[in-house]
C-alpha cells in the first residue's frame, strides 16, 4: 500500500501540508506546532532538503546550536544548494565569529536564491568584520534596496550601517 501511495503522491502531498502547516505555526510562534507539523513532513518524505533546512531552523530558534547544525548538515547532504541550509550554517558561523566560514555559506545562500535581503546584510557584515568596507557597503546598499522595495523597517538599519561603511571605506582609501 506505501508504494501505491507513494506513486500516487499521496505522501507527497501529506508531507506538503505538513510543511505548510508547519510555517504557519511558526509564523503564530507556535514553535512546539511548528516542530510536530515539520517532523511529520520529513517521516512522509525524508527527501526533501528543505524540509529538513525548516526543521533545523526552528531548532535554531529554540537554541539548539546542536541539533540546527545536525538538520543544516542533513539538508546539505540532500542538496548542497538548499538556501536555508546555507543560509542557517552561515548564521551559525557568523555566531561563532568564523568569518571566512559564513562569508562562503552567505555567497552559496545568495547564489540559491539572489533576491533575499537577509543574507546580503549578514554577508555585509561580514566583510566589515574582515575588513573590507568596500564590499561590506556594495552588500549593504543590496540588502538596502531589496529590503525598500517590500517596505520592511529593517531598511533603516542598513541606511544607517550604509553611512558607516562608506565613512569606514573612504578612510581606507586614504590610508592606502
């Protein structure tokens, strides 16, 4: 019968609702719904990265470094390209203060998806960290733009990191 279901899609479809239903209670801060809901998604259908790039995120917001990691890691395994997963292992280098490690995993997680201003900011921050004010403002002033252009508040924030970093490269320029 499981296979008869699964040529069907039926699980497919089951796996799909649960996800669905999975972001909507994390978006109510239901975390422990949100949990149950993603879990049944990944026992319908274990293959899917992004379901398990969710689940590592929600655990993430639940403080559990460990176990993210370990969902990040399983997502990557699945597909190497999972924005999320990248996405979230870049936070947690970031978090860890490796540098060079979330700057790789923010530019896998800009190449997956280009359009997400999260990750250009965090990638921004980033550069400043290393040093590079240059590339800290080209990302910041991305992040900026795509942030403005869906009205969202963090928009004032990258204005005024915008400020910094251009101060912080034309100070760098002379120096040379």
């Amino acid at each position: 019968m499981f296979k008869l279901a699964q040529r069907l899609g039926v699980s497919r479809f089951e796996a799909d609702e649960a996800y669905l239903g999975a972001l909507a209670a994390f978006q109510r801060k239901d975390l422990k719904e949100a949990l149950a809901q993603i879990e049944s998604a990944i026992a319908r259908h274990p293959g899917r990265a992004e379901y398990h790039a969710a689940l590592a995120w929600f655990q993430l917001e639940d403080d559990d470094r460990s176990l993210a990691r370990a969902g990040f890691d399983r997502a990557m395994t699945i597909n190497p390209y999972e924005m999320l997963a990248n996405y979230g292992l870049g936070m947690l280098a970031y978090k860890d203060k490796d540098w060079e490690v979330a700057a790789g995993y923010f530019l896998n997680a800009i190449a997956a998806q280009p359009d997400r201003p999260e990750t250009m900011y965090y990638l921004s921050l980033v550069r400043h960290r290393q040093g590079d004010n240059d590339r800290a403002l080209h990302w910041m002033q991305k992040a900026h733009e795509e942030f403005a252009a869906v009205d969202d508040k963090r928009e004032k924030q990258c204005r005024a990191w915008i400020r910094e970093f251009a101060q912080l490269a034309d100070e760098d320029r002379t120096r040379v």
